[in-house]
C-alpha cells in the first residue's frame, strides 16, 4: 500500500512545481536564492509528504484495529451463534426428553387405572368368593357338628381332617372301583360281541381258508418248479463260467509264452506284470508286424536279386 501512497505525493509535488514554475518565469531570480527556494519546497513538500504519510499510517492502524474489532465481533457473533444453537438444540433435547416422560407418565398412569381397575375387580371377586364360602359353610355347620360326632364315636381318629380325608380316600377307592368294574364289563361285553360274530363267521372263514390254502398250495408247486428250472439253468451256469475260466487260463497261458518267446527272441528281460495279459498281447502284437514288415521286405528283395 505504501508504493502507490509515493506515487501520488511525487505527482502532487510535480504539479505543485509546475504552478510556480510559470509564476517564477516573470521575474529574474539568481541561481543561488532559486536552488535555496528549490531546496526549501523540497524540504516543505518532505514535510507535507510525511505528514500525510503519518495520517495514512494513522488511518490504516486505525483501520486496522476496526478491522480487528470487527474481526472479533465477527468471532463473538459466531460464538454467540453456535452457543445459540447449542442452547436450541438442548432445549429441543429437554422438551423429547419431558415429551417422553410426559408420554411415559401417562403411559404408566394408564396401566396404574388398569392394575386398579384389575385389582377393584379381583377384590370384588374376593368378596363375593368369601360371601358364597360363608353362605356354604353355615349350609355345612350341621355336617360339622355331625363329623364332631362321629370323631368322638371313633377313637381311631384324632381330628376332623383326618376323618375327612379318610372318607375321601375311601370314596376315591370306591369311584376308582366302580370305573374299573364298569371298564371290565366293557371289555366283556366287546369279548361276547366279538365271540359271537367269530361264530357267525366261522363256517365262512374255514371256506375262505381252505381256499387261499389251495392257492396256496399250487403257488408252492410252481414256485418249485421254478426253483428246479432256475437250479439247472445255474448249474449250466457254473458248467458254462468253468469252461470259459479254464478257456481264459490257457489263453493267458499262450499268450504269456508268446510274451516270453518274443522276449527270448529280442534278448530282452520281460518288463511287464504276468497278469498284464492285454499288455503282453500289444507287446507280441508289435512283434508280429514287426515280423511281418521284415518278411515282406524280404520278399520284395530277392526277385530283385536275380534281375541284377
């Protein structure tokens, strides 16, 4: 900022010179006062120019230090913001959170009325269960005073519960007696019905039976000619799979001496397996047309013998 500020001093300076420059023109000045004239504008104008650049220096700190109070202002406000923001969001996270509670409360309450409502309702249910135990047992004092009573007729017994629950055991023997009694005449009833019906049906099923025993009976004699036809196919079988066994024996035997003879011939050790009875044919195989190729070179060599 400082270059253009000398800039327009010097300009300022030139003009101011150039207006006395005519002025001065007029009149014959000596060189001597006209260099001190000259030296005292300098001196004026370095003056004027440093005052000027003193309040330029003045304004731009001043400047400056608005420009750094704005600066903080700027900082303040956006502090304030996010503080405002921050206060904003936690008042809205306050208000959900009694929004919830309130929510919760009325949530809890409601079920406070149901339980007491429920409560109300079971207490009710006590009382009109105490007033029918009540109503029962004024309808059971006389059988009371009656078990009193009897429990004074038998020593065997010391207290009323215990009279009671062996009448009520005995009463369960005799309920439990009588289910069986009626199951067991159940049972006997279902056996005559059943009885009865094998009666009815007997002539019938001895019929039936003598039938399905010749069925029976004639199903076992194919079964067993067939068991005799499929006994001597297997025999023929077994004839047939011997003589093709010994057949392959003696084929594997042939061809393992054609395999050594072929060995012998071409001085070489044997060098496959004995079972390798497929490779031993490949081995006398290649043999014979090797036998063949030579012997038929042979036969085309001697005609040509004589020719020559």
């Amino acid at each position: 900022m400082a270059v253009p500020w000398e800039e327009y001093f010097r300009l300022a300076l030139q003009e101011k010179l150039s207006t006395k420059l005519p002025e001065q023109a007029e009149d014959y000045v000596p060189p001597v006062l006209r260099l001190l004239e000259k030296r005292q504008e300098l001196v004026d104008a370095d003056q004027a120019l440093q005052a000027q650049k003193e309040v330029f220096r003045t304004r731009m700190a001043a400047l400056k230090q608005r420009w750094e109070q704005l600066e903080q202002k700027e900082r303040e406000l956006k502090g304030s913001f996010i503080r405002f923001d921050k206060f904003l969001q936690d008042s809205e996270a306050r208000r959900n959170r009694a929004l919830r509670r309130a929510a919760e409360e009325r949530h809890q309450a409601s079920r406070r009325e149901a339980e007491a409502l429920r409560l109300q309702t079971q207490l009710e249910e006590l009382r009109q269960e105490r007033a029918r135990l009540q109503r029962r047992l004024k309808r059971l004092e006389p059988c009371a005073r009656l078990l009193e009573q009897a429990l004074e007729l038998l020593p065997g017994f010391q207290e009323v519960p215990e009279l009671v629950a062996r009448f009520d055991g005995l009463a369960q023997t005799q309920a439990a007696l009588r289910l069986r009694e009626r199951e067991r005449l159940a049972e006997l009833e279902a056996a005559r019905s059943r009885l009865q019906q094998l009666r009815d049906a007997w002539p019938d099923e001895v019929l039936a039976q003598g039938q399905r025993r010749a069925q029976l009976q004639e199903r076992l004699e194919a079964a067993r000619e067939r068991t005799l036809q499929w006994e001597s196919k297997w025999i023929q079988i077994q004839n047939t799979a011997a003589e093709k066994t010994l057949l392959l024996g003696r084929s594997r035997m042939a061809v393992l001496n054609l395999f050594q003879l072929v060995c012998q011939h071409q001085r070489q050790p044997p060098t496959l397996d004995i079972e390798d009875t497929e490779g031993q044919l490949e081995q006398v195989k290649l043999f014979m047309q090797d036998l063949s190729a030579m012997l038929a070179g042979l036969g085309q060599a001697e005609p040509a013998a004589p020719a020559s």
